[in-house]
C-alpha cells in the first residue's frame, strides 16, 4: 500500500488543456471519489496515474516513488474499466490468474492467491467458466478479482459499475465497501453517480472543466459547497437557487428576489450586491394555500410530483423561476395545485452570481468571519 501524490498535473490535447495543474494527496489507505460531468477530465486523471496516458506537465508520485515516465507495468497499480475488458477465450481461473504468470509466480503460490480472492468476491464456482457464461455483476467481481490478486499500491477505478442495472449497482456498492475495509488498499475512483460519491467515498473530489473545484468529506462538500457548480452537483433533487441581492434593512441583512414577496431575513451579515441564494429542497415545505399557518416566503403553482417512498417532492412554478420542495406524501398536493412555501433560513447558502464562488459572513469589522 502507499499514498498518492498529485503536484500540478496537466493534459492537453491540441493546445487545449483538458487537465490543468490538479494537486491532490490521497493518503495511504484512503478511498478517494473523482466525480463532475462527462468531459471534466476525471477519467483522463485516472489513466494519467495508471500510465495509460501522456501528461503533458507536472509530477506523479506512488509512495515515496515519482513515477513520471514510468511504464504502467511497472507502476504497482491496478485498473478496473466500465467494460471489465476479461479475456474471453480464457476461463475466470485463468484470468485471475494472468498477471501472476506474468510475474513468473509459482504454480502453487498462484493457486492459492486465485482461491483466496475467489472466496473473497463469493466467486468460487464460477472458476471454470468463461466470461460470455458471466453475468453483469460476476463479470465485474472477475475484474475486481484480477485487480485484487495483484496486491497493488494503488487501486484505479473508471466507473466500474455503471453498466450494471440499478439494484447490482447498489449491491457492488456496499461489496466495495466491504472490500476496502477489509484490504485497506489505496484507492482512486472515478463516476459522474454522485450517490456512490456520496456514499463510497472517504473523500470527494468534484472536478469541473479540468481543475479541482473542491475537495473533501462527503458531508461537508453537501453543508459547505464552496461553489454554485457544487451546490448543483452535490445533492439530490438538486438545489434551488434564486437570484436575486443582499441588502441592508433596518437592523437585518435581508435577501430579496423577485420570487418572494418580502425580503429574506439572513441568519447572518453578508456584504451588500447582487447574490445567488440556494435552499435545498429538503429545507424548504410546500403546503397546500388553504391548509398554510405561519408566515409564508411565497407561493408556487405544482406543475409536476415525485414520491420517493418516504419523501415527496413538488416542482414548482414561481414569478421568475423554478423550486422544488417537499411536501408530505399524505398531503394530497396535486398538479395545477397553488401551494405556499416554507423555509427553514437556517439552511441558506450564499453564492457570488459573477464567480460562483461561495459567500461567507462578514464580521463587525467588516472583514469575512471566521
């Protein structure tokens, strides 16, 4: 086992740079999520750690190793791809075993690792068959169970589960997991699914248009996004997010929008401008007009309902834009329904609508608050 090390990483294709200086240290034994949309250069990271592809700047470090030019062979990795890429004339004996013969281990000693592993990934008696004899999920336990018998520094995963169906998805899920507690083994681990982000990984890194645009555990990055592109990207149903301005009003720092008919009370003093507000939908209830009590941000014309088990969600319509909240799955809410609005303003993130970046408190002095 060893750390992962990162400095300046860099790829360009034609003079575009489709990575640009990635720094990032993944400790020895830690489980570490690359996520972001298709094109973010999460997969090119990947294959440029594993040797499979040319950087064009900065250094690659395995351990106490740079590996910068260093054949993949010779990198003490292991790859596991999307398309399980087994050999098909070989049976799941010999396809464990394959990189062992490389190595000119002994028969015996090979023998063991294969049957190690295959009790390991509840493979044992599928060792004879071939993969066409496979399913999906036994498929990928053989590539996992290739990666294994390797014993490598450092496991490398391009989006290993995304051609199984929804449940095997979740199933290879919690067996990773299992997997990684029991092997320890360093691990870097590529998706768009930010459910496995979420629930895989020890820490996510969210990548956007080549760079890392945060980094950190699953919990903080869901609490704290330090940006509009991972308040987006990070939770499900997606955040709401109003335009909008933070004033002074009186004594209050207030949000107002064309959305809501008052202004905002801010449990905080921002900086005065143009703002972006986001509320998750969890903060936010929709209740039937007739039925509403209390004070209410706004209101909003159902145009579509989502049950999941035990949330419901209402998309709705409001003066400039869309929001969707939760409303109880008894409500009877229904479309073309006008609902009023609730939130919890404990919950509000704030963002710079220019940069995108987040906005943080300012102090008495004037100064951010730490």
């Amino acid at each position: 086992m060893a750390s992962l090390s990162l400095v300046n990483l860099s790829k360009a294709f034609d003079q575009e740079h489709v990575v640009s200086d990635v720094n990032l240290e993944v400790e020895d034994g830690e489980f570490v999520v690359l996520v972001g949309p298709s094109g973010c250069g999460k997969s090119t990271t990947l294959r440029m750690i594993a040797g499979l592809e040319q950087m064009t700047g900065g250094t690659i470090r395995i351990g106490d190793k740079v590996v910068d030019g260093v054949h993949p062979a010779d990198r003490n990795v292991a790859m596991v791809f999307q398309s399980y890429a087994l050999y098909p004339h070989m049976s799941v004996y010999d396809n464990l075993a394959y990189g062992l013969k490389r190595r000119r281990m002994a028969a015996a000693e090979i023998a063991k690792s294969v049957a190690a592993v295959a009790q390991m990934l509840k493979i044992e008696g599928l060792l004879k068959r071939r993969p066409a004899q496979l399913s999906g999920g036994q498929r990928q336990r053989v590539a996992l169970g290739r990666a294994i018998v390797r014993q490598p520094a450092v496991f490398l995963m391009d989006e290993p589960l995304s051609n199984l169906d929804a449940k095997l998805r979740v199933d290879m899920r919690a067996e990773l997991a299992r997997l990684h507690t029991e092997l320890k083994v360093t691990t870097v681990y590529v998706t768009h699914d930010q459910v496995e982000a979420m629930t895989m990984g020890d820490r996510i890194v969210v990548m956007n248009g080549g760079h890392i645009e945060q980094a950190g555990r699953p919990l903080d990055l869901y609490r704290q996004p330090a940006s509009l592109f991972v308040a987006r990207f990070i939770g499900l149903p997606e955040i709401n997010i109003f335009e909008g301005a933070i004033r002074r009003d009186d004594w209050r720092t207030v949000f107002v929008s064309p959305d809501f008919p008052a202004p905002l009370p801010l449990p905080a003093a921002y900086r005065e401008g143009p703002a972006a507000l986001g509320l998750r939908p969890q903060a936010l209830t929709g209740v039937a007009s007739g039925m509403a009590g209390g004070t209410a941000i706004g209101h909003g014309d159902v145009v579509a309902i989502e049950h999941h088990g035990p949330e419901s969600f209402a998309f709705c319509r409001l003066p400039s834009t869309s929001a969707t909240v939760e409303v109880a799955p008894a409500s009877g809410i229904a479309i073309g329904d006008r609902i009023a609005i609730f939130a919890d303003l404990g919950e509000v993130h704030l963002f710079d609508p220019a940069s995108g970046r987040r906005l943080e408190p300012v102090s008495a002095s004037g100064g951010p608050s730490t």
